[in-house]
C-alpha cells in the first residue's frame, strides 16, 4: 500500500512540474485608480491579482517553457471612469520583452496603448478564459493581449512563427457576443487603431513582408550583434527600409504605428553612431512613417 501511494504521490508531482512548466507569460500587473469616488480601493488590489494569476497561470502555447524562457510582460490598467458600482472604463498599457542572445539587453515586442478598455468586475466572480467561449470583456480584452504577445515573441525567434496565436486572438473577436462587436475597443468600424484591426493586420498578407523583416531584424540582426555589429547594422537596415516600403503600400494601417510605438527608441539608439548614410537612411526612413515625431528622429541628422 506504502509503494502505491508513492507512485501516485510521484505521478502527482510529475504532473505538477509539466503544469508548471507550460506557461508561457510572466507578467507584473499593476491596477490604478486616481481620483475615484465610488469604489472601494480593496476592489482593485483583488483585481489586480486575479489579472495576474490569468495571465500567468494559463498556457498559452502548446510549448513548453523553463522558467526563464517565459515572456517578461508588464499590464498597467488605470482607471479612468467609474460607470457603476461594478463597471469601468480603463486605459490598458502592455509591454512585453524577450533577451537578446550574447547580451543582457532585453529588446522590447510589444508597447500598446489601449484607450477604450470597458468592463465590470466582481470580486466574487473570478477571470476565466477557455478557447472559443465567451466570460466577460475583461477576460476577453486580457487573452487577446497575451495571444498577440506570444505570437509576436514567436515572430521573432522564427519567420511567420506567430501565425497560430493572431488567430488564436482573432478567434477571440469572433466569440464576442453581438452586443460588443461595436464595442470602441473591438470596432472594426469607423476606427483603424482597435484590436480588431490590430490582429486583422498582422493576419493580413499585405503586412507579412513587415513581419518577415521583423524576424530578419531581431534573429539576424540584434541576436547577431553580439558576433559581428556592422552585419546586425546592415540587416537591420534593410530590416526598416522593409518597414517603410510596407508603410507605403498600406498607407493608415494600425500595425506600423504600433510597431514604431514599440522599437523607434531602440532603432534610434541602434544607428545613432552608425555612419552618416546609415544614419540618413533611418532618418527618411522613420520620419516618413511618424511624420508628427521627426523632431525625434532628428538625432539622426547629425
């Protein structure tokens, strides 16, 4: 009887280490609430970790993950309107990082501003998430974030390697009940910066050279520095000459911007001490895409 137990015991804890290997985020969340009137304060730290035991105790990917593999992410919801006694409107901050190989730098995925996050929360009624089954918006808005930034840490360590997760999270708009398809966050209407036509974007054949260039720049070009700069410089030029040429053939598309939200300052710091014709290049290259920020991009010029 002792040996059966011990099997059992030992399946028991085999199963555990699988488990507990699989996830695949690591993320610090932060909920704040400035300037609210109604609602007690206690609500929004039990928010809090509900929002991180989602997202990181769920898998995401089939793979499996060391504990060092996991994506480092940062969620920072700040509440901006309170609706109800259970209902908010939030603004959402993601970011999310992955190494570079040969270095300690961490080279950033993700940097997305999310204006129009609309949900209600009972502390009594936890955040669950199951595929193709709808709970509430808060679940909903929170997996599509963790499918895209899987997809694009896949993205980037192997061409096209996301595909599976944007349709996970494209999946997730299509079990949105009727009554929030034209939810201002969800919208396919009359907005072109919205989550649906973030992962509509990605998914679509006219953004899949940018994506391409977007494995060329992280895999041959910052991995790569560390064995050799002036190559990693020269993919990751060719890299962004790629972003703009996309740039140009879908003009007011919702990924450019979203990508230049997230490695503008990392391509300035990378080719600020290029060579001047470089440097010239990147310039044109960027102040065309983010005309409204070239007074930024100005350090190049010199």
């Amino acid at each position: 009887m002792i040996k059966h137990k011990s099997i059992y015991w030992l399946i028991l804890l085999l199963i555990s280490a699988v488990n507990s290997h699989s996830q695949a985020l690591q993320s610090q969340v932060k909920v704040a609430y400035p300037k609210l009137q109604k609602a007690d304060p206690k609500i929004f730290k039990t928010l809090e970790n509900q929002i991180v035991d989602f997202l990181n105790d769920q898998a995401w990917s089939e793979d499996q993950y060391d504990s060092q593999e996991r994506i480092e992410c940062n969620f920072l919801l700040t509440i901006t309107e309170e609706r109800g006694s259970n209902q908010f409107k939030a603004n959402l901050s993601v970011q999310a990082t992955r190494p570079v190989f040969g270095s300690n730098y961490y080279t950033p995925i993700l940097t997305f501003q999310d204006k129009e996050v609309n949900f209600e929360f009972e502390q009594s009624k936890p955040l669950q998430f199951t595929k193709n089954v709808f709970y509430d918006n808060l679940s909903s808005i929170l997996a599509f974030y963790a499918y895209v930034i899987v997809g694009l840490d896949y993205d980037s360590f192997s061409l096209l390697g996301g595909e599976e997760y944007f349709s996970q999270a494209q999946n997730i708009i299509n079990t949105l009940p009727s009554n929030l398809t034209n939810d201002p966050g969800w919208t396919s209407v009359g907005k072109n910066r919205t989550r649906y036509w973030l992962v509509e974007n990605l998914l679509s054949a006219r953004v899949k050279p940018l994506r391409q260039a977007y494995y060329q720049y992280h895999r041959m070009g910052l991995d790569m520095m560390h064995q050799d700069t002036e190559e990693g410089k020269n993919v990751m030029l060719k890299s962004v000459e790629q972003f703009g040429q996309v740039n140009r053939s879908y003009p007011n598309n919702t990924v450019v911007p979203a990508l230049l939200g997230t490695k503008s300052n990392e391509i300035i710091e990378v080719f600020k001490q290029a060579e001047k014709n470089q440097k010239t290049k990147v310039f044109q290259i960027l102040s065309t895409m983010d005309p409204s920020n070239v007074q930024k991009y100005s350090v190049l010029r010199f």
